[in-house]
C-alpha cells in the first residue's frame, strides 16, 4: 500500500467538492434538512406521546447516528460512482494503482464525510432542538466506530455490485442502505420486529448499536454486549466484504467489463 | 542484440466463446514503435488492455522488462503509460489539476515543473486552466497524451491516439513521439486507422486479423511480400479477403 497513491485520490475527490454546489449540500445541506425534518416530526409526536420517555433524546440519537452510517456507506460508493461516471476507472486501473489502494481512498473519503455530516448535525440539533449528542457520553464513539464500519461494508457490497452488474445497479449506491434500514432497529427496539426477523436483525452490527444506544440512553445498562456483537459481525463482515470486491474486480478483468463498466 | 522490453507470448483471449485475440506473440525492443494494424474488431485494443493488466488473458504471458506483469503489475505500470482518443479524464477538475493527480498517482517528484514541461511540449498553455469538461475533442486527446507523457513511462500505448486531431497538431504529435523515441529511448505500441501515419511512425507493422497475426515486417516489407502498391491497399486486399 503507497501512501502517496491514496492520496492522489483522495486530492482528486477534494478539487471536485472544491466546485460542486450538489457536492457541497451533499454534506451540508441534506443532513441539515433530515435533521429540520425528523425533529419538527419529533417535537410534534412528543407532544401528544409524553407517556414514551426521553422519545427526543431517542428520535434525535437514532436519526443522527443512522445518518452517520448512511454517508459512511455514501462516502465509499460515490467515490466509486464518480470514478465511473468520468470514465477515468481505466486511467487509475492501469497505473500501478492496487484495488487495495482504491478502497483505501473511498474510506478515507467516506471518514471525511462522516465528520463533516456528524459536525454539522452535532450542531444542528443543539441549535434547534438543544438537543446534546453527547448526552451517550463516551459510549458515543465505539457506537458511531461500529456504524461507520457497517457503512464501509454496505458501501462495498454495493460498490462491488455496480462494477459487477454496471449501471442498472447504480440505483443501489441510494437504496441499498434502506434495506438493511428495518432490520437495524434505528427508530423502534429490536423486540417490536417478529422473532424470526429478530434473528436476522441479531446478526446486522448495527442493530446492536442501536439496541445499545437505547440502553444508554434510557439508563437500561452498560450497552458491552451489544458492542461486542456489533464489533465482532462488522470485522467478519468487512473481510468478506472486501473479499468480495477482489473477487468482483479479478471477474470484471476477466470478463472485460472493467474498462466498459458505465458504458 | 538487445533484450526486448516487451514480450507477449501465445497471447488469447476468449470471452465466452468468441476469441478476440488468438495466439499472438510479439516482442517490442527498446527505443521501437510498433504499429499495430487491422480492421475493425481485429483485437488491437483487446491486446493493449492486457498488455495494460486491464484485462485477464484467457492464457498466455507478458513479459515487461523482462517481469512477469501477472505478478509485477505494480512495478511495471510505474514505467508504462496509455492514451487513447476514446478515453476521458474526470471533466470536473481543471486540467492542471488532472494533471496533478496522475503525477502524484505515479508518485513523481517536483511535479510543477513536470506539469509545465508537458503543457509547453503539448502546447496547451491556453487551455491548461480550464475546466476539462470544456475542451474540444482535440484538447482533451492533447490532455490525455499529457496525462502519458507526465510520468515519462519507458513504454507507452497509444491507441489511435490521433484520431480526432487536426492535421498541425496530428503532425506535431508524431514529431514529438519520433523525438521523445530519439532522445529517450521510449518504445511505442501504436495503433491507427491511417495508413499513411502508420508508414511514417512504425519501424515495425503486426497486422491482426480475427484475433490472429496475419503479417509482420516493415510497411515496405508487407507491401512488397502482398505484391501491392501500398500499405492501404494491403490493408483492403486482407481486410476483404476475411470479409
Ligand atoms: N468485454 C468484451 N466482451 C465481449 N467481447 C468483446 C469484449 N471486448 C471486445 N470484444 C470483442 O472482441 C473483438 C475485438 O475488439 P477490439 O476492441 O480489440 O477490436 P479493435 O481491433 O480495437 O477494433 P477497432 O479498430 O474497431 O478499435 C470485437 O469483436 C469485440 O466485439
Ligand atoms: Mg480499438
């Protein structure tokens, strides 16, 4: 892995969002609006529904740490996209650039949005609603650590499903985070789902960190366990995940489609 | 005699059931250009994509600077660069900053220097702030042999690379890839569907057919051997023999 590789990469992505208005809401304006929106909602429920204790506390918490795991995702398979759609796969993947440097790129873009996002709706929500994030005290960062890496592996997953199935697929880069969105639990408690989708959900890592966020947040206990599992699924996962993109990548070199993918 | 710096060997590749390169091999030596000539579908571009590790061969082996690049990618892509009038580079950054980026993908040094020296030799002053995405097709071909240029590659690919130039800056460029040729020792694989380009620039002609080598020599060698009175009517006669 060279350094200096990830970071002509990284640059590349950095001259784009330096000019591009639709770029620049990406990390500003939309999580702004989800935030305006979901919390006008939650202020209005709360009114009539005093008898669900700390549900701001809970709305607010779920919507902006799913919003985290959402441009974690974004972070990765835009990067992706924007390689395609300028037709520049071909440039990067005949320069001594490896795809192990490729990925390493779209994380270090996905990182730079996460924060950015998570700032701007830190503040957000403490403006409008003086609703303080860090009311999870320390437990806030292994949560946000675990949801960002369930972001990388929906964000490979789908990256490796455009290069394999072209543009048809793109549409994924923007859905594929709301499949896994009913069974992370993010808005209501894992024991409201059937118990069969419960197993499932059980073994989606950011189920557990929503379940432990909820525990911390409503003084139900120390949310280890939770964490433990979250960690434990994300690391297999992600390995799999990048196994995967190898895999995908050596097919679509085989096949030809690397340098027509996006034709 | 030299050790070639290129060496493909039983070169195929079969998508499915269709084989668009058929048990090619070839060498290029050092300080050569290479012309590689056919028609339509021949299998020019498919050989430069796996020449480029862009494409898996079905079998066979390429050999640059004498390292197996199935497991020496890396090291010889540092020292190969490719341009082509059909590929494109972001369109949101301004040309300098395309430029940047591929001088920092190859980890060059004093890159401001370099960038300069190619936007001169390019001559792309004028447009070298622009917004790629506001170039003519012939500005962005310039940029694209920029972008090969840039990291002084010791081979470079260059798939119809004149194609959609003027005839000025078309004769320019082929001065400065005789003269880059000249002064650096750089070998050239070069494809074209002008005959006339292709007689001045090769040193060496493979014409490809359906995948397979069906000539190879000099222009004079293969117009001579086809009894015809030029490369362009060799290049009819086969190409409407296989039709
Ligand atoms: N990924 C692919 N999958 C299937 N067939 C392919 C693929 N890439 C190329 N081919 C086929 O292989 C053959 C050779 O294509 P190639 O692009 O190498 O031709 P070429 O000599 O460069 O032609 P041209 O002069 O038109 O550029 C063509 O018949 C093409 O349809
Ligand atoms: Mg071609």
């Amino acid at each position: 892995m060279k350094f200096h590789r990830v970071s002509a990469l990284v640059a590349r992505h950095l001259y784009l969002y330096r000019r591009s208005l639709p770029r620049i809401m990406e990390i500003f304006y939309w999580p702004f609006l989800d935030l305006v929106i979901w919390g006008f909602i939650t202020l209005y429920l709360a009114k009539y529904q005093p008898q669900v204790p700390g549900f701001v506390t809970f709305f607010l918490g779920a919507l902006i740490l799913w919003d985290m795991l959402f441009r974690s995702q974004q972070g990765i398979t835009i990067s992706f996209l924007e390689e395609l759609w300028a037709r520049n796969l071909m440039n990067l993947f005949a320069s001594p650039l490896t795809p192990g440097e490729f990925l390493a790129a779209t994380i270090a873009m996905s990182i730079f949005k996460v924060t950015c996002v998570s700032v701007v709706m830190g503040i957000c929500a403490w403006l409008f609603y003086g609703y303080n994030v860090l009311v999870m005290g320390l437990w806030l960062l292994p949560f946000v650590f675990n949801l960002v890496i369930t972001g990388w592996v929906i964000g490979v997953l789908t990256t490796s499903l455009i290069m394999r199935f072209g543009q048809e697929a793109e549409i994924l880069a923007w859905s594929m985070v709301f499949l896994f969105q009913p069974i992370s639990c993010v808005f209501y408690p894992l024991d409201v789902l059937p118990a069969w989708l419960q197993g499932i959900a059980w073994m989606n890592p950011a189920a557990h960190v929503f379940e432990g966020m909820r525990g911390v947040l409503s003084g139900g206990g120390s949310p280890v366990v939770h964490l433990a599992w979250a960690g434990g699924l994300n690391g297999a996962l992600l390995i799999a995940m990048i196994a995967l993109f190898y895999k995908t990548f050596a097919y679509c070199k085989r096949e030809g489609s690397l340098v027509r993918v996006g034709e | 005699m030299t050790a070639p710096v290129l060496q493909a060997t039983n070169l195929t590749k079969r998508f499915g059931e269709f084989v668009a390169v058929n048990d090619v091999s070839f060498t290029i030596r050092p300080g050569e250009i290479l012309g590689l000539l056919g028609p339509n579908g021949a299998g020019k571009t498919t050989t430069m994509h796996m020449l480029l590790g862009l494409i898996t061969p079905t079998s066979g082996s390429i050999h640059v600077f004498g390292m197996d690049l199935a497991t020496q990618r890396e090291r010889i892509l540092q020292q190969v660069n490719f341009s082509s009038t059909y590929i494109s580079m972001p369109m949101a950054l301004t040309v300098e900053e395309n430029l940047w980026v591929v001088a920092r993908l190859y980890g060059m040094t004093d890159i401001a220097r370099r960038v300069d020296d190619v936007v001169k030799k390019l001559e792309m002053e004028e447009f070298r702030r622009k917004i790629t995405r506001k170039l003519s097709s012939g500005q962005m071909t310039r940029l694209t042999l920029a972008k090969a240029f840039l990291t002084e590659p010791k081979i470079l690919f260059l798939d119809e690379p004149t194609a959609s130039l003027d005839p000025d800056i078309a004769h320019k460029i082929r001065t400065l890839l005789k003269e880059e040729r000249r002064s650096a020792g750089l070998s050239i694989l070069y494809t074209s569907h002008n005959m006339r380009e292709m007689e001045e620039m090769s040193d060496r002609i493979i014409f490809l057919q359906r995948g397979r080598i069906v000539a190879e020599g000099t222009a004079q060698e293969i117009v001579a051997r086809f009894g015809q009175a030029d490369l362009e009517d060799v290049f009819l006669k086969l190409a409407r023999e296989s039709r």
